[in-house]
C-alpha cells in the first residue's frame, strides 16, 4: 500500500462515515415526518398481494413503460443503480490495494459479464435519459413541456451522478486488466479488454477510479440527504414503499374514491365532532401517511402533468407541482409538528402551550413556523399552500393517476382538500352553490321533479316496465337511468335507444322511475361528502329492497351515465350496496354477440370515439364501445389521445357545473382532436361527455370551423340505427321527430327549464381565451 492509496483510503473513509450519519439522521426525520399523517389501516394486507404487485410494477417497469424508450433507459439505471452497488464496496478495498477482489465473485465470468452490461447500459440509459430531458425541456417548448416546474438542478446532478458512476466502474475495470490485476474471462468483460489494450498499466489510476467512484456515491448521498425534498432522487428509496401501500394492489387508485376518513377509522356524520374528527384536509397534517408518503416519493417526472386536461388548456392546476407543492410545505411544516406543534380550526396555538411553550418555540427554525402559519388553501393575499383555483380546476379524470410510476395518489388528495372547504370553510366556487341544493331538495342537480323522471318514455311505442316493489324472479336487470338520462334532452335520446335495444332483444329489465334518485357523485368529486352519504344511503336501501335477497351476482344493474356506472359499481359497497353493475355499452356489445341484436344495415358514417373518463380510465371499459361501433358497420377513426391517455372532456370531478374562466375550454379542446379524424359523428358513452362534446361541437360550427353535418351521438344510437333500419326498413327515427344518428336542437341545448344549469348546457360565448 503506497502513500496514495493511504490517502485516498482514508478520505473516501471520512466522506463515507459523514454520509451515512447525514443519511441516518435524514431518514430518521422523513419516517418521523411521515407518521405524522392520520392513521390509515387499510394499506396493510394483503402482503402477498402488494408484494408481488410491487415486484412486478418496479422489476417490469410497468407503468414506466407507458413511456417506453422512457421505461426502457430508466429500467436499465435502476439495475445498475442496485447491481453497481456492490462494485462499490468492492472499491473500499481496491482505492487501499489496487489488485483486491470479491473471493469466488473476481474472475467469476457471469458476474464480471452482468457488470459489464450493468456498467455500459447504465452510461447509455444516464445519457439517453439526459438527452429525452433536453429534448422536452421548457426552453424549447415552453409550459406544455412535462418538465415545465421541474427541479433541475436536482434533476441534472442525479442524472451526472448515474453517468460518472458507469464511467468509474468501467474505467476502473479497464486499468486493472491493463496493470494484469484483472482475472476474468475475456467473454465476460468484452469492453474491458478492449479498453485495457489500449490503456498504460498503471495500479495508481485503479485506486484513482476506485475511489473517484466511492466520492461520487458518498457525495450523491450527502446532496441528497441535505435535501429531504429531491424526491428525484430519494424515489430510489421510497418508490417500493409507495407501490407496496398503494390503495389498492390489483389497481391504481381509481373508480372509487378513497372514504372520508378520521383517526384511521371511517366518518360517521352521526357521530362526528368537528372539534375533534378530521374532514378532509385542512392542514397538511390531516393528510394520512400515505398521502405525506406520496409526497416525499413524487420524482418530478411531469407525466402527470403531460396528460392533466386543466394543465393542457392553460389551467393553473398541475398535479405535479401541486404535490411538489405540499411535499415542501409538509416537510417544511415537519419541525414545528414534530415538536408537538398543532393549531385549532380558528388557528389559535394547541399545541406548544404551558410554561416551556417559549423554550420549544425557540427551537424550532423559523421556516417551520412561517409554514406554520399558511393556510392549506388559500389565495394569493393568504399566501395559501394551494390556490383555490388550483384545486376547483380538477376534472377527476384520473389521467394523473393512471400516468404516475410511482403510484401517487393525486385525486384522493385533491378531493380531501375539497371535502374541508365545502364542510367546513363552506368555500367553495359559488356555481355549485345551486347544484349541492337541488341534490339535497330535489334528488337531481337540475332540480327537477321526481315525478317527471319517467317523461322520456312518453314517445316510445312500447312500455317500458317499471319496478313495483321487490323484481320477480325472471327480471334480469335493472335499467338506472341517472338524472341527465331522465332530465337532460340530449342524454334522453341514448335513454330511449337503449331501452328501445334492449326491448328489441328481449331482455326482461325494470326501471326504478321515480324512486331512483341521484348516486351522488357530483357532489363527492366536489368534496360536499354529506350530501352524497345521504343520497348514496337512500339509493342502497332502494336497490336492497327491489332485489331482495338476490345474491350479488344476481342483482344486475345497466347504467348509461359513466358516473353513475362508477358509483353504483365501486362506492356503494362502501354503504353496503354489492351490485353486479355493467355499462351500457357493454351489454349492448354482449347482446349482439349473443345474436340477439343483430345490425343488418351498415351505417355508412366515419365515426371517432370519446372515450369517457369514468368507464375508461376508471374503470378500463375500452374495447366494448369501439366493437360497437365497428358492429354498426361504421367506419372507425381513431383520435391520437385514447383509451387510457384519452383527454377529458371536462365535466367530470363536477366540473360540468362549474364554468371555465382561463385559458382554452376542456371541451373544445377535445372537440378539436376529435375533429382532426375527419369524422362526420362522434360517438361516446356517456350523457355528460356527449353534452360537453355537443356544445364544443355548436361552438366550433358557429365559428365555421366545423361542418354543420358532424353530430355527437351515443354508441347506443349508432347501434339502434343500424338495428332498427333492419327489422322494419325504415331509416330509424326517433319517436318524437329526432333522428337516432343525430340531436333534434338545432342550437344543442336542453329545453329543460333549470334552477341550476350545468355549464355545459349553456352555448359558450365569443371565445376570449388565450386557447
């Protein structure tokens, strides 16, 4: 051992020992900091269900696939993040003695082979993955870069770091066989040799590369540990836990929404006390654990923000930086609650009270208590964590969630910071004022009386049954209408062509008439969760009594509103209601496979699908409306954003009662995409989708954009055209002077009168927007 090698020896040792205490006490302070969040028992178990979920989400690089150049350079520096590792420690002994190995692993040819490949595709994927973060970066394309908000400097050390640790490995490999320290066969460590050849001999340089590639991990370790929010780093971490306690292990967390929560236990508005139970979040610390673990873990990758529909029409909310946004509050705040700080619901001092109150005060650092003070939510003259018009702007469509690859859970989270505004701020955007009034007086948004709920059926030349008490035996669905499908002129059309269908098929069906009354989802994506309790309450005990006691598997239920679909099939087992719950477009699909609805006359139309979010992405129904479509004999276009990156619409997350005040409306911006297939209809699945649709539709025609002949239709309507065409050879008009293919209102609005109208039912003015 020379004097170099001493030297070197004992300063990687030092700069070693100084990163793994800073690493310690950093990781100490972020569980602490995370266990902080409320209780949430619920992500425990099943083990072998996570466990394997997470093994095959972070070794299959699943969801990073989704990007898949992405995915693959990615998948290749995590191994060589894991595998390089031990080549590290291999590099203690060799900075001392140039010619150390690992016994049995030294001249081992499939290990010296898999650090090969570790080491070369780790440099490749370093630079590859530098040059996709150039390529999109906001200098070339400005705020639709995903990267727009991203933390470069974080960002480009990260990426430096993963490129100098292959060099280091490779170069270091390379001098021991050009100084004849290195054993392996020359099929395992192809480069190597080659780079040896041409490389002096020199035991000096081998201790050089050893040690340059101990500092450049120990000092990536001490960067990050003085920074407990680069989570573009610290996700290397943190990412396995994230997956593992994700809301569910068979699927992201989507469908239904996360139950309104308080100490770890579910809310019983019954019992509830808002003195000492928690709604929603309305300090950071009212976040359960995962929530504060979703921060920390967030990489900043900008996925989430590439496919958010708010962000893509000039919308403040991005859900990446607003996670990044509450990642730096929470661990900024952490000090202060750690020390046992905590302020009521008027924000007066709790916590750090009694005669050593002034003592603990002095020892927390005055960033802690700055955050102390800001309110979760708030405007600019608050100086709130979040802007209120951040938060209203979420669609729910769930693009941010199903785009995450680590599994973030940023609806969840949105809607808790909507539930405390609505239930206890009473804050909310004043549209929906109206809206929450008519679910609790009327049983609909609109505000119409339950008595007219089956005024759709007035024109058909059949009868369609109505459930009287509990459903016969032979009875073998129930028809759930929904409000827009009762209300709403446009949704009244797909009402009468799926129930025409199915009268058609023969299908032995009820509906419920006046008795059905509104699932409630508008008013929980708005965060009002009382509301939908009570309405979701009153429709379990009407569905439990009209099927009586039919298993769940026999108690089938078709809905035509995608939210509907939703709560009935994935948030009322949480009240109590199990349903066997099909959309439908996928019993209409069942049905002609079936043979018992057979389209003989081919609609000679080029036909676009929406996909809407709540059947897609929700719920992963992609295949059945688009085999519809197809059966019709239409000829199908499909748009660039699709099944589960297809762009919203905007109505959902209640939205579609709230009016768009900035940048370019969600709708016309999916009208615009739906309008480059050249279509002459747009088919959907969904009454909320096809009313934002058709006014996007009229606004583009009246600015002669579009051609006056492009319709919206439901995939039902298509079907039925096709179906109908061929049992009585007439060209399939709908009772009541409306053509099934098309919509009657030559303006696209609903004659309805209403106390309270969705946006979307209202013709957009003159577009003064920046879109």
């Amino acid at each position: 051992m020379g004097a170099l090698q001493l030297v070197l020896g004992l300063i990687c040792l030092a700069v070693t020992v100084v990163a793994v205490v800073m690493v310690v006490r950093t990781v100490r302070r972020m569980v602490a900091s995370i266990r902080l969040g409320q209780p949430d028992p619920d992500r425990k178990g099943p083990f072998g269900a996570r466990f394997g979920n997470m093994l095959k989400e972070v070794l299959g690089h699943t969801k990073m696939l989704k990007l898949t150049h992405v995915g693959i350079a990615h998948w290749f520096v995590m191994l060589g993040f894991g595998g390089l590792s031990l080549s590290v420690l291999e590099a203690y002994g060799e900075v001392f003695s140039p010619s150390f190995e690992f016994p049995f692993l030294g001249g081992f040819g499939p290990w010296n082979l898999l650090i090969e490949l570790l080491g070369i595709t780790t440099v490749l994927g370093g630079f590859w993955l530098i040059g996709v973060r150039q390529l999109n970066h906001p200098r070339r394309s400005g705020r639709v870069s995903r990267f727009s908000g991203s933390n470069f400097w974080q960002a480009y050390f990260v990426e430096a770091v993963v490129v100098l640790e292959g060099v280091g490995i490779l170069g270091l490999r390379a001098f021991k066989e050009s100084s004849g320290l290195f054993h392996a066969p020359v099929w395992s460590s192809p480069l190597t040799y080659a780079l040896g050849g041409i490389l002096p001999a020199s035991a000096a340089a081998v201790s050089i590369f050893a040690a340059f590639k101990i500092l450049s991990a120990m000092i990536w370790l001490i960067v990050i540990a003085a920074n407990i929010t680069m989570g573009v780093a610290w996700h290397r971490f943190t990412a396995f836990f994230n997956i593992y306690f994700k809301r569910d292990p068979e699927r992201t967390a989507l469908g239904a929404l996360k139950p309104m929560m308080s100490g770890g236990k579910e809310l019983d508005f019954e019992e509830a006390d808002p003195d000492e139970d928690v709604f929603g979040a309305g300090k950071v610390e009212d976040f359960s654990w995962k929530g504060w673990l979703d921060f920390t873990t967030c990489t900043e990758c900008g996925r989430c923000q590439d496919q958010c529909p708010a962000w893509n029409t000039a919308k403040p909310l991005s859900p990446k930086m607003l996670i990044t946004g509450l990642r730096d509050h929470a661990h900024a705040k952490a000090p202060y609650l750690l020390a046992g700080g905590s302020k009521d619901m008027a924000g007066d001092e709790v916590g750090i009270t009694g005669e050593d109150a002034e003592q603990r005060l002095g020892k927390i650092d005055a960033l802690a208590l700055a955050e102390s003070e800001r309110p979760l939510v708030g405007g600019p003259e608050e100086a709130g964590v979040i802007d209120p018009e951040v938060l209203w702007a979420c669609t729910s469509c769930g693009a941010c969630v199903e785009q995450c690859p680590v599994d973030i859970e940023h609806v969840d989270h949105i809607v808790d910071m909507r539930r405390y505004q609505v239930m206890i701020e009473s804050n909310f955007p004043t549209e929906l004022g109206g809206m929450f009034k008519n679910l609790e007086n009327k049983g609909n948004p609109w505000g119409q009386n339950a008595k007219d709920r089956l005024a759709w059926t007035e024109d058909l030349d059949f009868e369609v049954p109505v459930a009287d008490g509990e459903l016969d035996d032979d009875v073998e669905y129930l028809f759930w209408v929904g409000c827009a499908g009762a209300f709403e002129d446009r949704a009244k059309k797909t009402s009468r062509a799926v129930a025409e269908l199915l009268h058609i098929a023969g299908v032995n069906y009820r509906v419920l008439g006046s008795e059905e009354t509104c699932t409630g989802d508008p008013a929980r994506r708005a965060g009002n969760e009382f509301v939908f309790q009570m309405l979701a309450q009153q429709n379990v005990e009407t569905l439990n009594a009209t099927f009586g006691d039919r298993e769940p598997a026999k108690r089938k239920i078709v809905a035509t509103c995608a939210h509907c679909f939703n709560s009935l099939a994935n948030e009322y087992t949480q009240l109590g209601g199990n349903y066997e719950v099909v959309h439908h477009t996928q019993l209409l699909n069942k049905l002609v496979r079936e043979k018992r609805l057979v389209p003989v006359a081919p609609i000679a139309e080029d036909v676009t699908y929406h996909d809407p979010c709540y059947i897609g992405r929700h719920n992963k129904v992609y295949e059945p409306p688009r085999e519809l479509v197809n059966a019709s004999g239409a000829s199908f276009r499909e748009m660039p954003r699709h099944a589960d990156r297809a762009m919203c619409c905007g109505a959902g997350g209640a939205r579609m009662w709230m009016e768009e005040k900035t940048g370019k409306r969600i709708n016309n911006e999916r009208v615009d995409e739906a309008l480059g297939t050249a279509p002459s209809k747009v088919a959907t699945g969904c009454p909320f989708c096809k009313v934002m649709l058709t006014d996007g539709l009229t606004t583009r025609q009246n600015e002669q954009v579009a051609s006056e002949s492009v319709e919206v239709v439901d995939v039902a309507q298509l079907l039925l055209s096709s179906v109908k065409r061929g049992t009585d050879g007439a060209s399939a008009e709908q009772p009541g002077g409306a053509e099934i293919g098309g919509e009657a209102e030559a303006d696209g609005k609903a004659d309805t009168p209403t106390d309270v109208e969705p946006t979307g039912t209202t013709l957009p003015q003159e577009d003064k927007t920046n879109g």
